[in-house]
C-alpha cells in the first residue's frame, strides 16, 4: 500500500514468465492483472468474490529482468460488483491495460459435523 491509499503490485520478470519469443507470456499478464485487480478490491470486498468479467489490451512487450508494476483503481463498487480498471508499466512505459469486475460472494458455511 503506497502513502496516499493506493496498492502497487509488482513482479521482477523471470525466465519462466516468458513466451517462445522470449517475451513475458500474454496469460502471465493476464493473471498478474487478475491478481492486481484484487488486490486492489481486498479492502473493500472484505471477503471471498470471483471475476465476473476481464478485458485487456497487450500495449508492448516486456522482456526478463524487467521490473513489472501495476496499478489499479476501483470506478464503482456495488452492494454486490465492484468495477475496476488498471495498467501494468515496466520503467513507466505502458505494457498492458485491463478492466474487470469482482462479484462479491457468500462465504460457504460447513455443514455441521456428525455425531
């Protein structure tokens, strides 16, 4: 969490993050933008949710070594979806934009133990 509220999230960029082209993997993103879209929501999702939708464009290429960072910021939250929309730069260029939506959900209760 930054000073003024705000979550930051980031990756250094591995071998194993990287495509064929030796470029960071496309679902690499896509998860690590999942990931930030929730870390993003924790404060105010205060409990279990699911991703109800994801949208994003592959803007550039990241390559190993590089430092990935993203940010995210919440446009509305619902009484039960919150609305997001975020980047993920590497040396403040950006490499990735996205939007998603977070369905808050129940916890599960366990049925009770028999006896």
């Amino acid at each position: 969490m930054e000073d003024d509220g705000s979550i930051r999230c980031a990756f250094r960029v591995e071998k194993k993050h990287l495509n064929g082209g030796m470029n960071v993997h496309g679902g690499c993103f896509m998860s690590f933008a999942d990931y930030c879209l929730f870390a993003t929501a924790a404060p105010i999702l205060q409990g279990p949710g699911v991703t109800l939708s994801f949208a994003c464009e592959f803007l550039a290429a990241a390559r190993e070594g590089e430092l990935i960072e993203g940010q995210c910021e919440i446009t509305r939250a619902g009484n039960s979806i919150i609305f997001l929309r975020g980047m993920l730069t590497s040396a403040d260029k950006p490499v990735f934009s996205f939007s998603g939506s977070i369905k808050r959900v129940a916890r599960k209760v366990s049925p009770p133990a028999d006896t």
